[in-house]
C-alpha cells in the first residue's frame, strides 16, 4: 500500500491534484487561441527554409514560392504546400 503523502491525507492530496488540474485547463482555455486572437507563422524564403526532419508537423508561410505566398507544413522529410501537398521549390 502507498502511504499518504507526508501531512496530508489522500483525500486532502487529491483535491489538490483537482484544484491544480482544474487552474490549467481553466489556463488553457483562456489561452489566445480560444480568445478569438489569430496566431502567427514564421515566414521563410525557399532559401531560407529550416530544416523539414527537425520540424515534423510544423506550419510556414513560404514567401517566394511558386505562385506565390503560401502556407507548407513539413511531413518529416520535405516542406509541402498546403494548397497542392507538392513539395515546396
């Protein structure tokens, strides 16, 4: 059997845990994204692109691509356009 933690009882470390879990979330829903607020992308030249490994799942803006701007998220090996899914040139 797990003692209870030092000075406190299980039922008293539990609601702890609750009061702490239920400030996060409340924290999380007050975050930016769920204000309404519009997040921002790194914006990147075909030259300048980061390294598409190290990104996995990542989203930029590619500034120069061909066609013009537009959105690329990395699949792990290459920067892909979202509007197409082709490799970003």
């Amino acid at each position: 059997m797990i003692p209870a933690p030092s000075g406190r009882t299980w039922e008293q470390w539990g609601r702890g845990v609750i009061q702490d879990l239920t400030q996060r979330l409340q924290n999380l829903q007050d975050s930016k994204f769920s204000q309404g607020q519009i997040p921002k992308v790194a914006a990147h030249t075909v030259a300048t692109l980061p390294s598409a490994s190290a990104h996995f799942n990542g989203v930029i803006i590619v500034t120069d691509e061909v066609g013009g701007r537009t959105l690329a998220t990395s699949d792990g090996t290459n920067w892909k356009r979202v509007s197409d899914g082709a490799t970003v040139s």
